[in-house]
C-alpha cells in the first residue's frame, strides 16, 4: 500500500521535495523569559534549493496575541556592518508571530522594509517556525544570528523578551557541511610504558572557526599483534584515546587511529605510532 503510494506521488512529481541538509540544533536557557514566551531551543535547516528554516520552541503550546518573535541576522558575520545588536552586526532583520511577518534589509544607515519578501511564519504546538530563502541574506556561506521573543502590554509596549542566545555574538549557521581538521597525535607520557597509562591527544580545529567543544570519537590501537581497549573522548578542542599498554611490550610499536566528527561533518582521521619504552 505504501508503496504505490509512493509511486502515485512519484507520477504526480511530488517526491522533488529537496531535502534538508546541515541541520543544526541551538539551545537556550529555561525560565528566562518572564512572561514572554520562553525560548528553549532554535533549529536550523536548509534545503538545496536554498529555503531556510528557523523553529524556535519555546514553552507556550498557543502564543499569546501579544507576543511576538524577532530574527537578527548578521549575514557577512561582520560587527561593522548592519545595526549593532547583540553583538552582532544585523543586516537583516525580521518580526513576526505565526500570522504575520515583516523583513528589514539594513545597509549602511539605510533601514529598508522589504515590501515583498520571502519570509513567512507559522506557529504550531509551542514552535514559531520563520521560512525564507537565502537569497534575502546574500551570497555568504555563513551567518551568525539570535532570535528573540517578546511580550507587549495592550498598548504595545514591550513588557517581557527572552534572547537566545544570552550572551554575544550570536548563534552561526552554515551553509556547507562542517569539516574537521585532526592535528599530530601528540602521547603524554611522550612515549608508551609497558604496564603505564597512556594518553594519546590531538587538536581538532572546525573549519567555521568556532571552538571544538563536542563531537564524536572513536580510537582503536594495537601493540604488536596485541589489541588494546582505548577509550576515545573528544571535547575542550582536543580528541584523545586513553588506553593501558600491557606489561612486557618494551620495545614493541604501538599503532592506532582517532577518528572525530562533529554535528554534519564528515568523519576526520589521525593515526598515530610509537615505540613503547
Ligand atoms: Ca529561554
Ligand atoms: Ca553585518
């Protein structure tokens, strides 16, 4: 059944839905938002044609008619460009609250409501979810950004906001997948000791110049024919593989891999050898 589903779909062109790519996942704070709604977390994805979507969830399963949702976006990543705000540089900025929706181009002094736009919003079960396409934003490959909620009196007078993220300059998002660089395997102890503990680390660098606190490792080594048990842990800019050298291995070469990734990127690699003392 599911299947000629499917296949009706297919005959109808509907399948050419793009799919998302290089999803990422922001959090924010419970509980900081005062009466506004309260901002837990900010996804972000886009498709390959260029459609971005930011679902902000926040704790208000129906938002309130007098609250509504701002997008700041710095789109050259640059402070000296756009309105200061947050730390950022915003050269675009939005409003909306599930019904309705404005975009601001901001150029040098010049604040510009885009009178027709890509953006569109919608709000459902406590998300506020802002469409529009990366052409509003540029050529860049990245941005940096912050949402903000916000609860206004009945005369329109902001009366409590939650900003996510808290503090400058921003969430960032990209375009291209994220890349890895694995730095020399450097040993602490320097070399191997039969019977020691043995710690095996390398830096580990993004390629969108944000610091390496997370990620995904796997470590496997080998002394001789011997094969050991590493333990891989990877965060606070570093991977590393922590492992016990058996007793008696003196003069024998210890071989292994780390491998690291991280959110989209692909899998990173670094081998490393040495000779056991
Ligand atoms: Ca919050
Ligand atoms: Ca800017």
């Amino acid at each position: 059944m599911r299947t000629s589903i499917a296949l009706a779909a297919l005959s109808l062109g509907l399948l050419v839905v793009p799919a998302a790519s290089a999803a990422r996942t922001y959090s924010d704070p419970a509980g900081d938002s005062g009466a506004a709604p309260d901002i837990t977390s900010v996804a972000v994805s886009h498709d390959d044609a260029g459609w971005v979507s930011m679902a902000v969830t926040t704790n208000q399963p129906v938002l309130s008619p007098d609250a509504s949702f701002w997008g700041f976006i710095d789109a050259d990543r640059d402070v000296s460009t756009g309105l200061p705000l947050n730390g950022l540089g915003v050269d675009e900025m939005f409003i909306g609250d599930g019904t309705g929706a404005l975009l601001a181009h901001i150029d040098n002094e010049l604040f510009q409501i885009a009178l027709s736009s890509t953006l569109t919003t919608s709000y459902a079960n406590g998300v506020f979810t802002a469409r529009f396409n990366r052409s509003e934003i540029g050529t860049s490959d990245r941005f940096a950004f912050a949402v903000e909620s916000e609860l206004d009196d009945a005369n329109g007078d902001e009366i409590a906001t939650d900003d996510a993220p808290d503090t400058a300059p921003g969430y960032e998002y990209s375009f291209v997948p994220l890349a890895l660089t694995v730095g020399p395997a450097v040993g602490s102890p320097k070399a191997p000791v039969s019977g020691k503990r043995f710690v095996v680390s390398s830096v580990v660098a993004r390629s969108d110049e944000q610091p390496f606190t997370t990620g995904v490792a796997t470590c496997s080594a080998r002394v001789g024919k011997v094969v050991l048990k590493p333990v891989a842990t990877a965060g606070n800019g570093t991977v590393r593989c922590a492992m016990k050298v058996p007793k008696r291995m003196a003069g024998k070469t210890l071989r292994g891999t780390v491998t690291v990734s991280a959110e989209d990127s692909a899998v990173a690699k670094q081998t490393f050898v040495f000779r056991v003392r």
